[in-house]
C-alpha cells in the first residue's frame, strides 16, 4: 500500500485494532513486569542474598536469632545458665535495667568498683570537705568502651582536678532511658554536686526499642530491656516480664519475645516486608529502608514522631530528678558518633542543632563535644581517626571530652 491510499481491507483493518487494544497492552505490561522481577529475584538470590543476609547485614523480618553470631551466643548462654556460671563476664542480666554491671570486677571490658561504677578507685558514701562529686550516666561513650580505665574521660577530669570525682556509672549498650533507671536505682543519695546524662545520637533509636536484635539486627548481644512510652506527657514505664535470664532465654529460643515485648516494640516490622520471606528482592528492599529509618539523623528530623517525643521526655525527666536529688547542675553531655564527625569534617552541619534549641527552650543545660572533636581531627590531619577507635572515642577523644567538661565546670563556678 502506498502514501496517500487507503487500507479497503475491512478484516485487516479490524485486527489491527484487536493487536492495539489496551488490554492487549497492559497484558504484555504484565508479562513484561513479571519476567523482570522473576529475573531480578533469581539475581538477588544468586549474587546478592544468602542466608537472609546482605554481607554481614541481616534482612527483615527480623526474628529472635538473626545471624549465626546471635545462634552462637543463645547456646553458649543457654549452657551457662544451666550450668549455675550466668555470672561469668562483667554484665549480669537485670529484671529492672535489663543489664547491669558487676560490682568489684576485673575484666577485659574494665575494672569496676564497689559502686557498680567503673574505674580504678573506690569512693566513700559522701565526698570529703572540699571535694565536688560529679556522677556520669550513659552508654559505652560514658563507660569509655574499649579505652583503658586510665584514659576514661572521668580518670583523666579527676587528674586535672584533685578536687573533682567522677563516678562513671556508664554501661555499655545502654539507652538513655537505662540511664535515667540506673540513677533512680544507685545516684540519688552519693552526695553529687552535678550529675550528667551522656546523650550518644545513636540511642535515640534504642530508646524505644525493647529487644536489641529488632532494632540492630547484626547485634553481638541479644539483650531485652525496658522502656518508658508517653501517656499524654507522662512517662510510663513498661517494665520486663522476665524474673530472671532463664526466662529470657527461653523466650528467645522458642521466639515468644517477640510477642511478649512486640506491643510496645517501636522497630517491630518496621518496614513491613511484601511476602514475608519468600522473595529475596523484597528482603533486599526491605534491608534497605530498615536501615535507612534507623539512621540518627532521620530520627532527630521527625520532631512529631515516637522517638525524639520520648527520649525529649526522658532527657528532661532525667534533669528535674537529679535536681531534686540535691545537685546543682545536671548537664546533658552530647556525643556524636564517628559518622557524625566525618560528616561535620566534610562540611555538613550539624543535624540534631534543632534539638539543642530545644533542650535550651526547655531550660535544660547541654555540652556538645561534636564540634571540639572535629577541631581535633582537623588540626591532627588524620581524620576521624585522631578520636576514634573501634567506632568509639579513643584515649585522645576522651581528652577533649575532659577538657570540654573542665571549661564548662569553670563557667559553673
């Protein structure tokens, strides 16, 4: 047929049209679209996913165990409990704070003393004339994680100042909320002049989660804890249902924890995974937004959402508590985590400033470290690295937190 001529051939006519109709369209679509993720799902699960896991990063849906690490861990402690040595370590399971450290215990993770409270001295019930007793409270970056029991910021603030003590009362792992139980149970009555709140950025995620292999799914630990919710602008806690770690581990063997503590599990199915299981790509998609809502920054931006309303709550509760414990001053001490800093070292500003203008609309002291830290590794050429070791502050990170809370202490006089 030429230009110009027109098609007489009424049947040809017509099945043109049928081979153009949009249902024909959108069934080859649909054809189309299946062979695709058919294709991508035998990709991903060749290449990409094995044994649930991206790497060493575990996909959602998270259960009780997730990594062969976690599978290693329940039996080992399983056969402890068993055997009578749970004790074992320098952490014990705690109904109430879901772990706490060991009094008078030498260990690889550091020395403790009489107090429960880590460092290389024993202090009296009350200070002596003259002296002003400062009580730290925290996660790892207040325990000093993996820093000596001499390079502790609290050793090296007490050896710039003979009339200071500084308690550490850090524990590894611990959400802010675990900070304020651990000074309800050991801080009101030591005699404390200042009692300060480590604030690392990070537990703003673990302050509203109550089974660490939910919200951290590649955890070393497979540690439950408490958690406090808000009930218009109080705060309730939701204690542990266990008495001690032999229900814990059975929970956990067994999966029932995430039932037992899956009502008020802020990271329970979040994000919910199409299909459950049964498709690798959607796993992999899932991992990928599971990590990107547990990023810090995401959590400091959502001012309306759970976590920044609690751990806001538990900040300023921890503040009016330790005042009407007698002391003076209760600052909260901000730290970043390295990420922070090498994000502040590249040019970034710093995400969580609109929380410092709160906690300040609130009337709540605070000393943020992250600027001072990145100062540090600027004038050291080394990056991060000047600071951090192991993904916490190193002796040297600790030196500038010392220094950082010795000037502030100055300004309080």
């Amino acid at each position: 047929m030429h230009a110009g001529e027109v098609d007489s051939d009424p049947a040809r006519t017509k099945r043109k049209q049928r081979s153009t109709s949009p249902r024909r369209r959108i069934a080859f679509l649909g054809i189309g679209l299946i062979l695709a993720v058919a294709s991508a799902e035998v990709l991903v699960a060749s290449f990409l996913v094995s044994d649930g896991r991206y790497g060493e990063r575990p996909l959602p849906p998270y259960g009780a165990i997730n990594t062969p690490w976690q599978k290693e861990l329940f039996t080992r402690r399983s056969r402890l409990w068993t055997e009578g040595k749970a004790d074992q370590g320098y952490t014990v399971f705690d109904p109430d704070l879901g772990w706490t450290l060991f009094p008078s215990r030498e260990s690889e993770g550091g020395r403790t003393n009489a107090l429960a409270a880590r460092g290389p001295r024993e202090y009296p019930a009350e200070p002596e004339a003259g002296v002003s007793r400062i009580l730290t409270f925290g996660d790892s970056f207040t325990y000093c994680y993996l820093s000596a029991n001499q390079e502790t910021w609290q050793v090296q603030t007490e050896a710039a100042r003979p009339d200071l003590e500084v308690i550490n009362f850090g524990v590894p792992s611990y959400g802010t909320d675990q900070a304020l139980l651990r000074f309800r149970s050991l801080g009101r009555n030591l005699g404390a002049r200042i009692i300060v709140l480590g604030l690392m950025l990070e537990n703003i995620g673990r302050n509203v989660n109550r089974y660490r292999p939910i919200y951290f799914a590649q955890s070393g630990t497979l540690a439950c804890k408490p958690r406090f919710v808000l009930e218009g602008e109080t705060l309730k806690l939701l204690p542990l249902p266990f008495a001690d770690e032999g229900e814990a581990l059975a929970a956990i063997g067994d999966g029932s924890i995430l039932d037992l503590l899956g009502d008020h599990e802020y990271w329970r199915n979040r994000p919910t995974v199409p299909f459950g299981k049964s498709l690798a790509s959607f796993r992999l998609a899932g991992g990928f937004f599971a990590y990107l809502q547990r990023r810090p920054q995401a959590l400091w931006e959502s001012i309306d959402e759970e976590p920044y309303q609690v751990t806001m709550a538990i900040l300023q509760a921890f503040a009016a508590e330790a005042r009407a414990a007698g002391a003076e001053h209760s600052p909260i001490l901000i730290f970043p985590t390295q990420d922070d800093v090498d994000a502040l070292l590249a040019g970034s500003s710093r995400y969580w400033q609109p929380m410092l203008a709160d906690l300040e609309q609130r009337g709540l002291d605070s000393l943020d470290v992250s600027i001072p830290l990145a100062e540090e590794c600027r004038s050291s050429n080394e990056g991060s690295e000047a600071v951090f070791a192991g993904g916490h502050l190193n002796a040297r990170g600790n030196r500038v937190v010392a220094e950082e809370l010795l000037t502030w202490l100055a300004s309080k006089r």
